[in-house]
C-alpha cells in the first residue's frame, strides 16, 4: 500500500503511475545497471530517434547512472551495454551519493559548520575605515 501511495503522489521515490503505464505501454526494456536501475527505448521523438529513460532503482537521483549507460542515455552511442562488453576505464569512478547535509558534507575551514578560522587570501576586502 505504500508503495502504491508514493507512485501516486511522489515522482523521487521510482517511478509514477503515468510513468508505469507509459512503460508497460510502450517501453521495451534494453538492460539494467549493476545499482538496480532498468533502461528502457520507446516511439520515435520529434527529431526521429527512439525515447530513452530509466526507471531507478530507489530515490531518483541522476547521478545514479552510471558512466556506461550515460552514453546511451543521451544518444552518443546506439548499442546499450547489455548488448556489448563493456568494461569501464579507469578514471570512471563509482556513484556515491550526494553528501550535502549529511555528517560526510565537506565543511572548509572557517565554514560556519566547521570549526576554525577561515584562512587569509590574497583577493580579501579590507574595509576602509576614517583615517586610513
């Protein structure tokens, strides 16, 4: 039941009912990523090449897409890498998620959030002040 109420009110936590009757549809499902996700290809678009979306696997988060099924995604190659051996390179890194307001945030010293005082930089405003 709460998985019906959320595709019925939130479109962050997976897909939409529109979403999930678009898909059964017309979707045909072209592969799925090692983070769960599912990758689909629909009808022509305007510009005559086939919709592509995924359905994520958890809170959608595009980030969550990794480096292989990215290229697919936005049409910079037509073979998905469930049809091929894909292997990624080594300067792709991982998905981690998005730290902001977590205790794994990065907090600069002299950040509000952080203890210390900011260091000084050359491009400092020095106020003026009467009699300087």
């Amino acid at each position: 039941m709460k998985q019906f109420l959320l595709q019925i009110f939130t479109w962050w936590n997976g897909q939409t009912m529109g979403t999930r009757f678009f898909t059964w549809r017309q979707g045909k499902r072209v592969g799925e990523d090692e983070a769960g996700n599912v990758y689909y290809e629909g009808p022509m678009t305007s510009w005559g090449q086939p919709k592509r979306w995924v359905i994520y696997n958890g809170y959608a988060e595009a980030s969550k897409i990794s480096a292989g099924w990215h290229g697919w995604m936005h049409y910079r190659t037509d073979t998905p890498p469930s049809n091929e051996d894909y292997k990624a390179r080594d300067w792709e890194k991982a998905h981690r998620p998005n730290p902001t307001g977590t205790a794994a945030a990065y907090r600069p010293q002299g950040s509000i959030a952080a203890a210390g005082e900011r260091p000084r930089v050359t491009g400092d405003y020095d106020a003026w002040t009467p009699g300087n």
